[in-house]
C-alpha cells in the first residue's frame, strides 16, 4: 500500500509531539516541509530523503511529496502544530485524487491554541474560535465578520497569524472590533517560541493587547466576559457557576 | 518545589499522547483523574497510588490533588485530551491560590477536535469554533448564542458533548439553529470513540446530522460554507482560494 503521512509536529519541542508522530517519521523514508519546520526535525531524523520548499510553494511541496509516495516511498509530510488547522491536511487530500493510488493518513498534533493556552494557565478552558489574521487565503471581510461573531458570542478567541512584516496593524484593527463586544479590561495573553528557544507569555488586558505589536511567531489569546487573571495566569473557567460552589 | 502537574492524554490511545505527558506520568507518584480515564492509562503507570473519584465529583478529586502535591508527594491530575479545554487546569489553577506552595503546571494534549478532525481527513482546516452542548454549567441560552454566533460568521463547528442520557435531542436543537444560516447540504461528520476500540467516523449533511442520535462518545463537526466531501473524508480548505489556483 503506498502511503502518505501528514504529521502535525507540535510547537517544536521534540517532546510536545505524540508518540505517533515520532513513529511515522521514524518509519518514512522521506520527509516534506517547509523549511523551518524541517530544521525543527532534522537532526533527530537523520538518514531520511528531505523535500524542503520555502513559504507559498506548498502546492509544489504537496505534489512532489504525493509523487513520492506514488513512486512507493513511505513519505510524510510535517506541518507545525497541528496537522489540520491552518496545515496541509485539507491541501493534500484535495490533491490526492490525482493519486488513487495513495492512502493519505493524517496524524493530529498539538496546534499552538492548546500549547498556548496551558503556557499561559487555562486560556481556553470554555468554548472557545480560532481566526487566523492572514489575508492571504481569506478575504479580510471573511475574517473581519469572523472576530465580530466571536466576540458578540462570548467565545474565548485565540488569533494565529496575528502580523506580519506586510500586516503589521491587523491585532489592533482585530481589537478594535472584538472591543465593540467585550471590555477593555478583558484578560488576554500572549505566547510567543512556544517550544522553542526564546518561549515567553505574559497576561495584559484587551486595551493593551490593542497596543502590542504581535510578530509572526505570536499567538494571541482573548477571554470571554467570565475569564480571570490570577497571579500571572490567564484562567477561563468551565463553566458559569465556578467560584461560587464550595 | 511542589508540583502538580495538569496532563492532557489525548483520545485514550497511548501513542496520540505526547512525550511530555508520558514524562510526567512515568515521573510522578499520586495519578488522579475521573474513573473512566484512570482505566485508559492504569496499566501502563503501574505502581502509582491513584485518586479515583467519580463524575461531578471534580472539586473533590482538585482538592485531594493538591493536598497530595502539598504533602510533597508529585502528583498528576489526568485530563482525557487536552488538560484545558473543558478540563481541569481552569479549576486546579482557581482552587490552587489556597496552596501557595504548589507550582501547578499545565500539559497540553490533542484535544477531540484535533483528533476527531484528523480521523474524519482535515474537518478543521480553517478557522473553527469549539461549543460544548452541556448545560450543566452553562446557560442554553450562552450555549444558543454561541451556535448563532458561529454558524453566522461560517465557522467550522466543532460539538463537544451533543448529547447525554437526558439531553437526548440537544443535537437536533444545535443543528436546527445553525441551520438558520448554513445550508442543509453543508458538509458535516462524527466521530466515535476516538483512539479506542470502537473508533468510527462517518460524513453526512446537515439535514442528516439532525436526525443522528448522538451519545456521549461523539465528537460532532459541521462545515463551513467551503467545506467539501472528498470520498469518504470532510475537507475544509484552508482558505477561499484553493482549488482555483493551479
């Protein structure tokens, strides 16, 4: 059977990937990704055939790695975090009809909503969207009506992608509509390198979330009217009643 | 130092938990957690003295928790997927303030939306929103708005608890609402007892998904207005782009 894996690796630290994940790449003969996220693996799976393309050529990545696997090469192909959200599960199987031949296996990860969240306490500990801020797949009227349902709706909100070099006010216009619904002093958090070298978070209220200047390698995080600060932790709780049992 | 650890253990199959989370659990002495989740992971962390309470009985378990860790003893609260989400890292972080000297620290693991999305091809491969159907702790009413809210803005819809013994018809009702916004051929799917025996998953529309009986093992995913069904897999693109680009 000619197979093709699609892994979501985690945030980068080798041991936030699941024991699955490990296995698949331990197995495969070849591995695909972009770049950075190949650099992340690399030297644990040494002796492996790489297809390493930059940002934006994720079809190109995508074709060579079906071809790869049609040739009858086990070969995965590894996504950050998760291998669904904002990854290239959806892409690969889209394309894969070219290739009946392959059997396309996705193997879940942990996406930086679920990393982020336990660095920064129980940011999502209640229902809870995720939007990513790119615009380069998604009209910003898409995502723009997205934030405002999120925060009319009182759901925990996690922003990926929340600048770029080209997008560098994209947080603070999010904000601004999010601010239409929720409270300046709404508990938000940030994490930045989760996993990786440099990995911080820290806790600041929506007003000042408005002001931060986000990076690429940001997630953001945006409580719902129930969501608390204590000590340094953001903390949203389950449910409605917390705090008041005994 | 005194430490409580929050773990995420995934689906119930050992290898989709990670590293860290297997670190811990080998590592540690006290392993609390809910019966049913205790049972996932008791023979394979032998030798451990467990806190086995029931359902509803979750302040309790906390409490012997960190009592435990207080005494000194490293002890480990088990989650079944992630620690966060609709789990006990909110409750413990809330309840540990009356232990100061207790370092409480989150671990995170791949949640049923991750998992079920992966079994299911790449349900949530856009921007997606998380409801729990429960109204044991939240008001219907939060819980409608939230629907509205998310089916409105075309949200994937992910549904965590659709239905128990006496919520029998909360699915209809959830999918009666969303309907108002999303068409009844929208792409939508479940799944079953993720990562333990019995794991199935099954793609259908919306207008079939309300008339599904749902139980407390299922994990519910409704599409977007770009979702697709592609053989027998649910395929969110990531954007608004795909498939027209070559």
């Amino acid at each position: 059977m000619k197979k093709l894996f699609v892994v979501g690796i985690g945030p980068g630290d080798e041991n936030k990937m699941t024991g699955e994940a490990k296995e698949v790449l331990a197995r495969c003969q070849v591995i695909a990704g972009y770049q950075v996220y190949v650099d992340l693996i690399k030297d644990r799976f040494p002796q492996k055939e790489y297809i390493v393309t930059g940002m934006r050529q994720e079809r190109e990545r995508c074709l060579l790695a079906l071809r790869s696997a049609d040739a009858g090469k086990h070969t995965a192909v590894v996504c950050s975090g998760d291998a669904g959200v904002y990854g290239m599960a959806g892409i690969l199987l889209e394309m894969g009809i070219q290739f009946p031949e392959v059997e396309i296996q996705i193997v879940a990860g942990v996406s930086a909503v679920l990393s982020g969240s336990a660095l920064l306490g129980a940011a999502v500990g209640h229902d809870f969207a995720v939007i990513s801020l790119s615009d380069l797949l998604t009209p910003w009227e898409t995502i723009e009506k997205r934030l405002l349902g999120a925060a009319m709706a009182d759901f925990v909100i996690c922003l990926y992608n929340p600048a770029s070099r080209k997008r560098k006010d994209y947080l603070m216009r999010a904000c601004d509509l999010i601010l239409r619904y929720q409270k300046p002093e709404t508990v938000c958090g940030y994490v930045r390198n989760i996993g990786r070298e440099g990995e911080e978070c820290h806790v600041l209220s929506l007003k000042e979330l408005r002001d931060f200047q986000a990076d690429m390698f940001t997630t953001v995080f945006v409580g719902n009217s129930m969501t608390r600060r204590i000590g340094d932790k953001m903390v949203t709780p389950r449910g409605y009643e917390l705090g008041e049992k005994k």
